[in-house]
C-alpha cells in the first residue's frame, strides 16, 4: 500500500529506518544525513507491508517543467517485489497532476559498480531514458548518470484532464495554439464521416466581452480566448444522424489539446443550451448562419487556480470483464 505522508518527524523516521538498511547505496553518512534532513520537507510517497513501511520516493523540483527522485529506497528483502515500480507509479501520478512535463532521476554511470548497475535497470524498466552523464556532479568515481522520463503521453493528458471553473490569467493565448486546439477538435471520428462539427475560435476581446455578457449566470468571465463548437443536423443514413456523437468525440479531443498544450477547459454545454437558449445570442453575436447549432463553449486560458479533479467510483465498480457478474 502506497501513502503519502506529510507528517515531517515521519517522514524522517521512514527515510531513516529504510536507507540505514541500504549502506551499499548509502555508505556515507554525512550524505545519508543529508538525504534524511531533505526529505523531511519534500513530497513523500511510503509503502507499507503489514502496516510497516518497507520503501520510500520523495521529489524535489528541479524547475518549473522537471521534478526530480531525490531520494528512494527499498528494503533489500523487498526488493523485486513490485514496490520500487509502485512507488515510481505515484510519483509520475503525482508529478502529471501538478502539470510537470518530465521526470528525472539520477545514479552511477553504467559499469561502475554492480549494486548501482542495477538500480540503472531497474530505471530503463519502468521508462526512464539515458539523458546525459555529467563527470563534475559528484566526483570522478561516480559519474552521474541523468535519467529522464516524459509525463506528456496521451494517457497522462487524459489523466491530468480535469474540468476547469477557476480564473484564468489574462495572457493572450497565441493564435498558433488556437489553431493547434481546433484541428485535434477537427481529426475527431465522425459518423458516415458527414463531419457535422464546426468551430469558431474567438479570440478579439470586443466580440468576447459580448458573449461573456450574453451567458447569465456568468462562466468563464476571465478566459481571454474561447472555442465556439457548432453542430449540423446531417443524417448519416436514413434517419440516423450522429451529430451529438461527432461534437463530443471533437470536444475530448481539444479539451485533451488544450491541456496539453498548457492551457486548461471546461465543458459548458447544458448551461447555454438550455431553456434560456443563451445558445442563440452567442450564435447571433457571432453571425452563424441557419442549419448550425451553437451547442458548446470552451474557454482557453492559462489556469490561475489549483486544478482539482472530483472523487471517481473505483474500478472495479464500473469496469467489469466478460459479464456484469
């Protein structure tokens, strides 16, 4: 079971009992010392096995992009047991969600000692890739060997992706991004492939102050750009039109885009289309023409706020394999 603790004497005391029992690794103990101190005020990932910690990760930020592996260790009767593997899985959901793009870690250089040359295979086995060794770091017997991983694959995004109600920062979003975001919204999959979806990217502020004012109550009042998503009533076949199936599989992929690319979104459908029809002064404003529907707005904008994703039902709720039994 992985925890996270924040308790900073525990944190010690974890980091403590775990790298005392690794001297091959941590033979220095001014070093260890060190080490102990800094993980009291990091981020800290344990893992427990019969309620007694059994291995520990922390990070520290290395820049506004890059955390690092400060410090982790299992104990040596644990070892290849899944928990080093486990404790690296935590650390990149916790380093996706705080936005970071990379995570990295550093060790001895291949080929100088047997102990560390392991812990360099057990790196390349969970995703990390050989960055660059640096002679100066440490000293000539230990040639630092950077290791470096990307958190910016689809399955992070889609992990990352939360719906975003907070402010925005007043930074124009360049028109290249804009852009960017509507052709993924555009490679959507589209029913008999009629592509039924159309987008307006508003970003001159004069028409966005107008729409802004039109959507009572108000959202999204700080974004400084917006993606009008419209939708055709076309029938695929006889009488079967995909029109809603097109504009959602459009919308995922540039909310997708959009945090992607740094940016963060929200899915502002029923609160324009209903009754109100706010729909329809955004569509006037804007001068879309008959036969389209504004049916969704997406503001784009630089998060100001902390980005926090709802409680989810387990799993195992909610995914079953071969039978609902």
């Amino acid at each position: 079971m992985i925890k996270v603790i924040t308790d900073c004497t525990e944190r010690r005391n974890i980091a403590r009992k775990i790298l005392e029992g690794l001297t091959e690794w941590f033979e220095v103990p001014e070093n260890r010392e060190t080490l102990i101190e800094e993980s009291a005020s990091l981020p800290f990932f344990a893992c427990y096995a019969d309620d007694v910690p059994v291995g520990f990760l922390c990070l520290k930020e290395t820049s506004s992009d890059t955390v690092d592996i400060a410090v982790t260790g299992v104990l040596k009767e644990h070892h290849r047991s899944g928990i080093g593997r486990s404790l690296v899985e935590a650390a990149k959901d916790f380093a996706i969600k705080k936005g970071y793009s990379f995570l990295q870690v550093k060790t001895v250089r291949e080929g100088m000692y047997e102990d560390y040359d392991k812990t360099n295979a057990f790196y390349k086995s969970v995703g990390f890739k050989k960055l660059e060794v640096f002679e100066q770091i440490w000293d000539e017997k230990n040639p630092c060997q950077i290791y470096i991983m990307s958190l910016k694959t689809a399955l992070s995004t889609i992990v990352a992706r939360h719906s975003y109600r907070g402010a925005f920062s007043t930074d124009a979003v360049p028109e290249e991004d804009l852009k960017t975001i509507a052709r993924t919204g555009l490679e959507a999959p589209s029913g008999c492939n009629k592509q039924t979806t159309s987008l307006i990217i508003v970003n001159n502020q004069e028409t966005l102050t107008k729409i802004k004012k039109a959507i009572d109550p108000p959202v999204a009042k700080t974004a400084p750009s917006m993606i009008v998503v419209l939708s055709q009533r076309i029938n695929a076949y006889r009488d079967r039109c995909f029109a809603v199936q097109d504009y959602s599989a459009a919308i995922e992929n540039m909310l997708l885009a959009i945090v992607e690319l740094g940016y963060q979104s929200c899915w502002y459908e029923g609160h324009i289309t209903d009754e109100d029809r706010i729909c329809d002064k955004i569509a006037e404003i804007l001068n879309v023409p008959d036969g389209y529907d504004v049916v969704c707005i997406l503001p784009v904008g630089k998060a100001l706020d902390e980005v926090k994703g709802p409680s989810k039902k387990t799993f195992e709720e909610r995914v079953k394999f071969n039978s609902w039994d």
